[in-house]
C-alpha cells in the first residue's frame, strides 16, 4: 500500500466557528517588488504585494488552507 503525506484537521476560526478572511494584493509593476524573492513577500499590504497573480493564489490557497472556512479576496492594483 502506498502513501502519502498526513492528515490534519482543520482548524475553527475563533471561538464561534468564524470565517477566516484575509486580503491578499497583486500589484502590476514589474520591478517594485521585483528583485525580493517571492518566500519573501508576505502579500497582505499593498506595497507589499505580489508581482505575479499565480504567486498571490498560492499565498490565498497557504493562507486559507489550515481553516473550515475561509474568505481570501486577491486586489489587483495597478501599482504605487
């Protein structure tokens, strides 16, 4: 038999079974962020967001995974 990884439970936002919801940005400029390394982006401010939409995805998929429910909403912003 093969396998895989492990299996985590997911875990309740708050005490009430709340909603997780986060933003996360893209920005559309190429070399404002464009010398830091992605790992180093955190993505959750606007002048620290991603020069890459698929980057911001993955950092949504991170960041909403260990929850029930989660609501990441990606800006797009067209630059500072």
């Amino acid at each position: 038999m093969v396998r895989y990884g492990t299996c985590i439970a997911k875990q309740v936002f708050g005490s009430n079974g709340g909603v997780f919801t986060r933003d996360v940005y893209s920005i559309n400029e190429w070399d404002y962020n464009g010398n830091a390394n992605v790992q180093n982006i955190g993505g959750t401010s606007g002048p620290d967001g991603f020069n890459y939409v698929v980057d911001a995805i993955t950092k949504a998929i991170e960041l909403g995974a260990p929850y029930t429910k989660s609501i990441i909403t990606i800006i797009l912003k067209s630059g500072f």
